[in-house]
C-alpha cells in the first residue's frame, strides 16, 4: 500500500472486539450509538445520492438534444426534476453533512462519549427512510391527470401544487417532507444540548473546533426555519382538502404569494444549511494539511454565526419578480449583498491559513482546494442575482441553474466528499486506494465544471428552467452540459470502485494518519474508534490549539 | 480507552426498539394521512400492489380535476390512519416508560438533567417558530388582504372586471363570549401548574396533587369550551360564521386555533401522566424535571393563546368587520 | 535553503499572475465578445440579449458592471490559490510557519468586499427604482397567463379583440417561418418609443411575462394584478418565455411582441387590428429582432 506520511500501520487497535457491541439486528436497527447512526445516515446519503443522480442523468439525456426524446410525456420530466431537487437536497446532501459526519464527529470534537439524546438521535434516522419511501411511493400514483407523479419542483408553489396537482403523489411529498422536516428538527436538538452541555472539560466555546461550530450554527438554522416550512406545509396540506382550507385560494381571499414567503424563509436558511457543515469540514483539511493552526479561528466562528443571522433576512430576494413593493427589494437586495463579506472572510482565511504552509496534496485536500474555488465561481454569481434589477433577467433561467449548482453540485457535494476521503480511514479503519480516490476527483472536478459552466451561457442567452425542450440556438452549450454529466457518471463510478476495493484489501491505518496537523480530538483514538469513546473524559489544556 | 471503566455522567443508552418502530409507525401514519383525506388513486391496471392497497376506483381519475372532497372518508383510509396512530402511541408510551424508569433508576445525573432541560427549551423554540408560521400568514391576510384585493387602484380603474377577483367580506368570531372565558381558563390554569410545582418543592404532595389535578382538568375544560366553538361555528356556517372553507380568516382562524388546541391536548396528556407519576409516589422534591418540563410547556401554549386571542379574535376581527 | 525558495517565489507569482489575469481576460473577452441576440437568442450565443429599451439598457450596464468586479474576484482568488499553492508546497516549504492572527490584514479583507459592493449596489440601486417607476403611460396593455397561452387585451381600445396568443407548433412555425417553441400565431402589437404599461395577471397556474430584450419579466399570479411598463426603442418582433412553473406545457407558452412603428400602429387600431402594411408583415414573416429594412 501506499504509506502516507506520519502514518503507522497498526493491528486491530486492543479491546476493539469485545466492548459491548451489540449484535447485528439490535446494533443498526435500534442503535444509540452516534457512530453506527453517523454511518447509517452516510448510507442513506449515498443511496439517495444514487437516486438524485440518476434522475439528474436521465434529465440531462433529455435535454441533450432539442425535441422530446426519452421521456413520455412532459409532465414526467417535471417530475423527474422536483423528485431531483428534493431528494438532493433532504435526502443525500443533509443526512450526509449533518447526521453523518455531524454524528460522527461532532461528539468526538467536543470531548464527549456520545450525543446527548442517543435515542432520539436514532428516531432522526428512522424517520428518514420512512419519508424517502413517501417520496418514492409519490413516484407511482397519480399526480394530475397527465400521469403519476409530482411536477411542480422542489419549490413547490401553489396553485400549481394545489388544485394543479389533485392526486395523492404530492400528498405523499408533503407527508415525507414533514418527516424528514422533524427528523432534523430533533437532530438539532440532539446537537445543540450535546455541543452547549457536553463540552470535555476545559473545552470552552471558543476551543472548540471549527466543524463543532458549523453544525452548532446549522442546527440553530434547522431549528428556526424548519418549523415555518412544516407549518407551511400543512397549509398545503389542508388547502388541498376540497372543503378544506383557502389560504392560498385567491378566490377566498387568500394569498399564493405567502406561501413564497414562507418557503423561502424556510429555503434561504436552508441553503447555508446545506453549506456550513461543508465550511466546517474544510477549515479542518486546509488547517491539517497544511500543517498550520487556522488563520483567524474567531472570525472563522463568528463568520458563520454572521453568515447564520443574516441568512435569516435574506429570504426574498427569491421573489423579486412577483411584484413586491421597490422598497422591499431594495432592502433585500442590500441585505443579500451583506453575506458576502462574512463569506469573503471565510475564503480569505483559508488562504491565509495555507500562506507560510507546507502543503501536501493528498486527496482530501485536493476536494477541498475545489471547494474553495468552485464555491467563490458559485458565491459570485450570487452576488450578480442578488442584484434585483438584473435578476429580472436572470430569474428562473438556467444561470441560477447554474449558481446553485456550483455551490451545491460543487460547494456541499466537494465538502461532503472532502470530508468522507477525509475521515475515512478514520471511520472505516482502512485507506483508499489513491489511484482510484484520485480518478473520482478529477472526473467529477472535470464532470461537474463541463455540466454547469455553459449553463451559465444559456441563462445569458435566455434559457428558462423547468424546460423539457428548447428552441435549437439553445442547443449547442446544452450538449456540452449533457456531456459533462457522462463525464461525472463515470466519476460517480470510480467512487464506489474505490469504496468496493478499500473494503476488499482492507489495509488498515493507525490512530493519526494524517500526521503532524491534524489536531482534533478524533486523530486521538483508534481507527475506528472503539465502540464508547473517552470512558474517561479527555483534558483540554488552556494552552491547546484549536 | 476502551478498557477503561466508565468514569462519566453522562447517559450511554442501550439499544433501543423505539425509534425504529416509530419510524415505522410514521409511515403507517402518513399513508393512512394521505388515504384518508385524498384516498389514493390507481389510475390503470399497471400496478395491481397498488390496487389492492388502496381501495378507490379506477374511474375516478377520468374527471381528474374533480374536487378531492367527495374522497375524504375514502374506504380504507380511515383504517390506516387508525393504526399509524396507535402504534404511535404504543410506541410513545413503551419510550416514555422507559425514560420515566430510567430516571428513577438515578441515570439522570446533573448533567443529563441539564442536558434534558436544554433539550426542552431547543424543543419548545421551534413550536414557537411552528406558530410564527401560522401567526406570519394570519397578519399577510390580516393586513394586506384590502391592499391586495385592489392591488393598485390605478389598475382597477383600467381593468374593472379584475375587481371581481377581490376576496368576499370577512367575518370574525365574537372575543367576549366562549374565547374570553377560554382566556381566563388558561390563565388560571398557568396559575394552578405553578402552585404544583411550588408545592412538590416543599415537599407538600397533596397540594402539588390538586394543582396538578386542577390545571388537567381545567386543559380538559378549555378543549371542551373550544369544541362547543367549533361545534357552535360548524352550524352557523354560511350564515355569517366563519368556517374553514369559506374565507382566508375561516381557514387561518381554525388551523390556528385547531394547532393551539392540538397543542393544548398534549400539555394535558403531559401534565396527566406527571399526575400519574404524582399518584404513583414519583416527582421527588429535588428532582422532577419531567413536571417543570410539562409546566414549561403549558406556560408556552398559555402564552400562544393570549397572542391568538389578543389578534385573531380581538384586533383583526374588530378591523375586519368594518 | 534561501536560493530555492525566493525563485519558487518567482516562478510562482509568475504563473499566478499569468494564470489569473488569462482568467479574468478570458472571461470578460469570452461574456462581452459574443453575439448576441436581438429579441431572441443566438445559436451557441453566451451572453445577454441586446437592449430594446431602456431598461434594458441599464441592466446589460449594470450586469456588465458587477460582471467586472465579479470576473476579477474570480481571477485574483484563483491566482493566489495557484500563488499559494506552488510556493507553499510541501517541497518547497518544508518547515510550515505558525501565525494564525493578523488584524490588519483580517480588517483589510473585510473593508475591501464592503466597499467594493458599495460599488456595486449604488448603480444597482438606480436600476431598481428606474424598473419599477412607471413614466407618464401612453397606453395599458393587459396580458393574462392562462393554463397554456397567454392572451392580451387593450383596455384603452374598444374596437381590438382580445389576443389569443397560442404557440405554433414545428410545421407551423416552419412554415410560417417563425423560430419554434418562440413564435405564436397571434403577436402582441405594439408601436415603437411609447410607454406601455402592462398589467400581468393569470386566470389558474402562475405563470411569468418574459421579454429578455425588454429586461422585463413579471410573474403573473392569480388574484393579483402586477405592473410593469417598457419603452420599446426598435422596431421587431421580439420573443420571450414563459418563466414560471406552470405545469407540463411551461416550456409552450411564448410570448411574441411585435414592435411597429407609430404611423403603422396607428393604422392597425384603425383596421381593428389587421395589418395593411407588407413592412410590418414583413417583421413578422422575418420572425426575428430586426425589420425587414434592416435585414
Ligand atoms: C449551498 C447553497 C447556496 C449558497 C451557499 C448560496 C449562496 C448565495 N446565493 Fe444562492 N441559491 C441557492 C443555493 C445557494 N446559494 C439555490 C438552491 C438557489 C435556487 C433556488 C431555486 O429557485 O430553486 C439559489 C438562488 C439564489 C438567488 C435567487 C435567484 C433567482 O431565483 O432569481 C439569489 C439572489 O439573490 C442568490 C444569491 C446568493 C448569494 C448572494 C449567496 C452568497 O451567500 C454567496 C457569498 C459568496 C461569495 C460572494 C464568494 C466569496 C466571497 C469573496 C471572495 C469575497 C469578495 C466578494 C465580493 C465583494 C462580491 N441565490
Ligand atoms: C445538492 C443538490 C444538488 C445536486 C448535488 C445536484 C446535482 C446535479 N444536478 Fe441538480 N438541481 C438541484 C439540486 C442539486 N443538483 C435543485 C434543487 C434543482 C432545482 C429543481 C427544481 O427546479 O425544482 C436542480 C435542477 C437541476 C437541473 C435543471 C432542471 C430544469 O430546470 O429543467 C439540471 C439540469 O441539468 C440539473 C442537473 C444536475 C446534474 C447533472 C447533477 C450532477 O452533479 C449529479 C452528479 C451526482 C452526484 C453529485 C451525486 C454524488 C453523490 C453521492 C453518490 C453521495 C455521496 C455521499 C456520501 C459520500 C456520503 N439539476
Ligand atoms: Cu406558463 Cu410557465
Ligand atoms: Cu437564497
């Protein structure tokens, strides 16, 4: 195998097999232990992961041409495009940054045994793959009357999802969403008690890594937005009810509009939701591997607390076209444009945590030097919707498809990978093949820029979204786009080839194989760690690190 | 480290059923939601699993745009829902046992303590956040309802047919009957759960028993005064009573004050089993977080309600009639 | 120890600065050189459709504007990164340094983004306010979203019909020599320099009245009546879509205004909206941004 530096290939490490496990059954069904529940949500994010991809490549097949060509009828495109949205979003994207590697790590950052509600952290996995399973049955009953299914995007806007939309599939989205809404929702919970009241002695806020803040940050968001989005959803719910409620029935004097309000005040939080756990996880590879403590630790933290408020009075700036009053915009757009400083600082930061580094290009760093880049190309094109006047061009074309793309597709996506090629050897005990690791990277690197940039030229030129077919000067740049998803396939491809043959050679790591860097509490214990950690607690000096 | 002997506080839980089960109890539940108030319909033979799982028609999706009303009550549904919510409880209760168990068993030590209070306090933020929700979209109908109506009274001017789009007149329910009596049954009830909680601390059992007692029953009063509302409001509808379907302030109204009342339910069945636990000889003086929990959340929909009454039933009905 | 690293650190801000100003030339080369579309979009075209109006004209400003800031955001972070990245390796910096504080440098780069969306917002702000004030309004057009079309009335004009506006299918469009899933056998007309207002509003789905040219897109929302206006400064047929999820036929829904001049408008509300003229035929047999003259 390929030795990485400061690594010392140990055996199992003492006592690992018989710590009180449970046996198979009684382990992954009825666990309370945030290590196994941190590998079941990793799990889930990758199966959904798988689903979301899916449908992403069977949409961009379609759209690789003009005309209609795989699908059979429209509305099944637009169900293949809500259905992508949200099963990226709740489903592959938040399970995996928050519950899986928040799970995993959070607790062993801050000094802890386990979370702080060990059995309700596994009622928010349980409840995930019952709401997958709603999303999935929506799949195969009616929708309206142009087939099964719901059409009416990841956005959800009535009247469209309303009497748009009569059949029981989007009952079945409401019901999922609502599911996995409380599963975070309890989550947050779970974090919050766990990082303010079970800090390691001699761990204060301000020694606590930076990842811990994230998700602390995260937490709060999911907690405040969350609510809002299911209260929203029940009104949808009732309103769909014929003899139910009107709130968003004009004819009744109710209001289609608020539901925009409310979703985005859910929506826009929910975006750094999606971002912050990723920020976390790669402060922590940038410090690492560049063998140097993080440049400017405070402001790191606070940025994300900024990033977090602010996040929270942002929310129109998704409805500057529904005709809301000028003055209201104007704020919007001013506030929208505030979050790119505390962002700015983050960036900068790590890049002045590399300045004076001594850099090594391993494949974790790798991802995240991506992230930082693709995350500013995504970030900046926020900053140019952000600018109402020019987003009635802009809104609803392809380059928002674009923007959110770069900061998800690449931003939470090259986190979440950052963090698994990261932690691996970590969770699993055993290494990648690098060959293999590095094939993923470029191919996705390569994939994902040849997807979303051209997408990019298409909102110039005027392309709208939700499109299942196109006048042909759109045609050439969406070729290419469909080209960039073959390339990312076969990049999703060398991921699970690596993820077979690191199973299948098992060449086992020590505790800190990162070395010299790697500073957290996690590089102290065994590879995997054993099955309770610090059954005495650890000491945090006062003159530790971060 | 493994090796070593436990030398923390904190609660390592054993493996548990529960929330596996009520995972599975949720989807039970949310099919049962959704069979029951918009019943599932195959559209063709395709998928004969589906056929036999739900029982509507097959023709219903020719008229595909018909009301999804004359579904509610589908056959079945109500069958589903039943169970989902039974197994809910079941598994709530067999969870809640267990905790009440391991409380007395001493795993709660000072940390868990605080942990659970910080979990209670996370819990009860985001029913705040629920109803900021429904409070958010009851001020939009509230005050913009005119402004949108006639969104611009230049366009009307320009396009009079567009007015007939504007909302139908408001009605409101009267404040200073049912809803008064309601407020003042809650506010005496916040008074009764803290005369318990006074009380265990000294070591009074039987004066907490009554206060607790007292505040159950008056939950159980003000659930039975709101449904006689409902009731009243269900037979005046389209007479002048605001109903669920009739305009945005029947539907604002009902899901509001409905989600209070749910809300109110659960501080009783709450309060009611630390009632329970009183009677049983549990809630010792030092240490029964589960009443203060139970107290802290009925102080909460105390406080919802007094936010409800001040602007559902006073001040918007009052600028709405006019 | 010394020699090696000061030329790593030339070699490396070479490359960076070669790499980061190619990024930012390229890019502004690349969004400004390209063609663009009058009315409708060009084959391959990446960037902004031209200006028709004013309004226009001040958002492909503005949008070039923030366009610049962003591209050079872009590059310079790029090229530290590619700066940072040789001469920070591990090769050529073995022994990491162990400063994590600087405050000056922390206040400069939260000041610099401050200032710099000062920049931006300013102008910003004049185009928002520019947007939505509506001028003296020399006539009101209505245009409503229905569950698939759009239809346009006058309310100024007795004597124009309401104007079902249907797309026109492949054959059709062909045949008609209009561009497909953009031309409509029923354009909406209206004369050049004359301030329109347009009132949006749908009868079911939302839907959204797009005219890229026009910088104009607003959402039509049942039960609300929203407003917008434009000042065409050409004459054209010029094409938009429908950008608001609607349901299966969202994507064939266009929007088709032609723009005549006033002469020529003047005629058609005299002939009850029929055409006498071959020019402003022309402009819709030509189905693009230009008049027949122009061509
Ligand atoms: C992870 C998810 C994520 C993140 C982090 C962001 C970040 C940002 N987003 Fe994005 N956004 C989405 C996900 C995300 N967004 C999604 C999913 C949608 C579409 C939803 C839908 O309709 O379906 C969307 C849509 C969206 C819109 C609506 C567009 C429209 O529909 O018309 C707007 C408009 O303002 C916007 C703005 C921003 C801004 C200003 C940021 C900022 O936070 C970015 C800040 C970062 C930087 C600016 C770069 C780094 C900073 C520097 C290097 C400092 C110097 C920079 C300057 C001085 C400019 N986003
Ligand atoms: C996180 C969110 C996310 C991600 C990752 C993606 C990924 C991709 N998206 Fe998606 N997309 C959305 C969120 C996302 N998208 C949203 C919200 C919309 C709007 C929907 C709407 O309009 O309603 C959208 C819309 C959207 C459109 C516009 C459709 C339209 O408007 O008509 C297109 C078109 O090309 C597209 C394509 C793709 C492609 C090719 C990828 C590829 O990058 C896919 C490649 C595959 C992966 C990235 C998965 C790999 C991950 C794993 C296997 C899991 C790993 C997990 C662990 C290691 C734990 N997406
Ligand atoms: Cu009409 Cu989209
Ligand atoms: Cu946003």
């Amino acid at each position: 195998m390929v030795a990485l530096p400061g690594e010392n290939i140990s055996a199992e490490p003492a006592g690992y097999h018989d710590d009180g496990k449970p046996k198979f059954f009684a382990r992954w069904f009825y666990s309370t232990n945030h290590k196994d529940i941190g590998t079941l949500y990793l799990i889930f994010g990758i199966i959904s992961g798988l689903i979301g991809g899916f449908l992403s490549f069977m949409m961009r097949m379609e759209l690789a041409d003009p005309g209609i060509q795989f699908f059979t009828n429209e509305h099944q495109y637009l169900v293949y495009v809500s259905m992508h949205g949200l099963i990226m979003i709740f489903f592959m994207v938040m399970p995996a940054l928050i519950g899986g590697f928040g799970n995993w790590f959070v607790p062993i950052m801050v000094g802890a045994p386990d979370m702080a509600f060990p059995r309700m952290n596994n009622l928010s996995f349980w409840l995930l793959p019952t709401a997958l399973i709603c999303l999935l049955i929506s799949f195969v009953v009616p929708g309206n009357a142009n087939g099964n299914g719901f059409g009416g995007s990841w956005v959800m806007y009535p009247p469209l999802s309303t009497t748009g939309h009569p059949g029981p599939a989007f009952d079945f989205i409401i019901i999922g969403l609502l599911a996995a809404g409380f599963s975070s929702i309890f989550g947050a919970i779970n974090f919050i008690t766990t990082i303010l009241n079970m800090r390691a002695p001699g761990m204060t806020m301000h020694k606590m890594p930076l990842f811990a803040w994230a998700v602390l940050v995260t937490a709060f968001l999911l907690l405040l937005a969350l609510p809002v989005l299911a209260a929203a959803l029940f009104m949808l719910f009732t309103d769909r009810i014929a003899g139910g409620t009107g709130f968003f029935d004009p004819a009744r004097g109710g209001d289609p509009q608020m539901f925009q309000h409310l979703f985005w005040f859910f929506g826009h939080p929910e975006v750094y939701i999606m971002i912050l756990p990723a920020f976390g996880i790669v402060s922590h590879i940038i410090s690492t591997f560049s063998k140097k403590p993080i440049f400017g630790y405070l402001g790191m933290a606070y940025a994300m607390v900024a990033i977090g408020v602010v996040g929270f009075v942002v929310w129109a700036h998704h409805m500057y076209t529904v005709g809301m009053d000028v003055n209201l915009k104007a704020y919007f757009l001013a506030a929208t444009l505030v979050i790119a400083v505390p962002t700015g600082v983050k960036i900068f930061s790590w890049l002045a945590t590399m300045w004076g580094g001594s850099i090594r290009f391993t494949i974790p760093m790798q991802w995240a030097l991506a992230f930082i880049f693709l995350f500013v190309v995504g970030g900046v094109t926020g900053v140019m919707l952000a600018n109402a006047g020019v987003d009635a061009y802009l809104h609803d074309t392809y380059y928002v498809v674009a923007h959110f793309h770069y900061v998800l597709s690449m931003g939470a996506v090259f986190g979440i990978f950052a963090g698994f090629y990261y932690w691996f050897g970590k969770m699993f005990g055993v290494m990648y093949n690098k060959f293999l690791a590095a094939a993923h990277f470029w191919l996705f690197f390569i994939g994902v820029n040849v997807i979303f940039f051209p997408q990019h030229f298409l909102g110039l030129n005027g392309m709208p979204r939700r499109y299942v077919d196109y006048p042909e000067e759109f045609a050439i740049w969406n070729q290419v786009s469909s080209f960039g998803a073959y390339i990312t396939l076969a990049g999703v491809v060398f991921f699970f080839l690596m993820l077979i043959e690191a199973f299948i050679v098992r060449r086992r790591v020590g505790d800190n194989y990162w070395g010299e860097g790697a500073t957290t509490l996690e590089w102290t214990l065994s590879s995997p760690p054993p099955y309770h950690q610090f059954n005495v607690l650890p000491r945090i000096e006062d003159n530790a690190e971060h | 480290m493994a090796g070593h002997a436990v030398e923390h506080d904190y609660h390592l839980i054993p493996p548990s059923p529960w929330p596996f089960l009520s995972g599975v109890a949720c989807l039970v539940w949310g099919v049962g939601m959704v069979t029951f108030f918009a019943g599932l319909v195959p559209r063709t033979g395709e998928s004969p699993m589906l056929e036999w799982f739900f029982s509507k028609g097959l023709d219903s999706l020719q008229d595909s745009y018909r009301p999804v009303a004359d579904q509610v009550g589908a056959d079945g549904g109500w069958a589903i829902l039943l169970a989902g919510t039974i197994m809910a409880a079941l598994v709530m209760i067999s969870w809640w046992k267990d905790v009440a168990a391991e409380s007395r068993a001493g795993d709660h030590t000072p940390v868990v303590d605080i942990g659970l209070r910080y979990g209670m306090i996370m819990f009860i933020m985001q029913e705040a956040m629920f109803f900021v929700g429904w409070f958010w979209m009851f001020f939009e109908l509230g005050l913009f309802h005119k402004m949108r109506a006639a969104w611009n009274t230049d366009v009307l001017e320009n396009a009079p047919e567009y007015a007939d789009s504007m909302a139908p007149g408001i009605h409101a329910v009267d404040a200073w009957n049912l809803p008064l009596m309601n407020t003042i049954v809650l506010l005496l009830s916040g008074t009764t759960v803290t005369w318990a909680h006074h009380a265990l601390i000294h070591g009074d059992r039987k004066g907490a028993k009554w206060g607790l007692g007292l505040t159950v029953l008056l939950g159980l009063f003000f659930t039975g005064l709101q449904g006689i509302e409902y009731v009243e409001l269900f037979h005046e509808r389209g007479e002048g009573a605001p109903w669920l379907s009739t305009d945005a302030y029947g539907s604002a109204f009902f899901m509001a004050t409905g989600f209070h009342g749910l809300h109110v339910l659960i501080g009783t069945i709450f309060l009611g089993v630390m009632f329970l636990r009183l009677t049983k000889g549990g809630l010792r003086p030092e240490k029964h977080f589960g009443l203060e929990a139970a107290a802290w959340y009925w102080h909460f929909v105390d406080v919802v309600w007094l936010f409800l009454f001040a602007f559902v039933y006073i001040i918007f009905a009052s600028s709405l009639h006019g | 120890m010394k020699s090696p690293t000061n030329k790593t650190t030339i070699i490396a801000a070479i490359i960076a600065v070669a790499i980061g100003v190619g990024t930012f030339v390229a890019l502004i080369v690349l969004g400004l050189g390209g063609e663009r579309g009058m009315g409708q979009p060009v084959d391959g075209g990446y960037f902004l459709q031209d200006a028709a109006t004013p309004v226009m004209e001040d958002l492909t400003t503005v949008h070039n504007m923030v366009f610049y800031w962003i591209s050079g955001i872009t590059a310079f972070v790029m090229a530290l990164m590619v700066y940072i990245m040789i001469r920070f390796r591990e090769k050529a910096n073995p022994v990491p340094s162990k400063t994590s504080h600087n405050t000056a440098i922390e206040v400069v780069w939260t000041i610099a983004p401050v200032l710099i969306l000062l920049f931006i917002a300013v102008p910003s702000m004049q185009l928002l306010y520019f947007q939505d004030k509506l001028p003296e309004t020399d006539m009101t057009i209505k245009a409503v979203g229905n569950t698939w079309n759009w239809s346009y009335t006058y309310p100024d004009l007795e004597n124009i019909e309401e104007i079902i506006s249907n797309p026109l299918d492949e054959v059709q469009a062909k045949a008609q020599g209009k561009p497909y899933l953009l031309g409509t056998d029923a354009q909406l007309v209206v004369p050049v320099d004359t301030n329109v207002k347009v009132l949006v509003t749908s009868i079911n789905n939302m839907h959204s009245w797009t005219v890229p040219s026009f910088g104009i897109k607003m959402d039509a929302v049942p039960g609300i009546i929203n407003e917008t206006w434009f000042r065409a400064t050409r004459e054209g047929v010029f094409y938009g879509q429908c950008s608001e999820i609607c349901g299966i036929k969202h994507y064939y829904m266009p929007i088709e205004v032609n723009v005549v001049s006033k002469a020529e408008y003047a005629r058609w509300v005299a002939n009850d909206g029929a055409f006498t003229s071959s020019v402003a035929q022309n402009n819709t047999l030509m189905g693009s941004g230009q008049t027949a003259a122009q061509k």
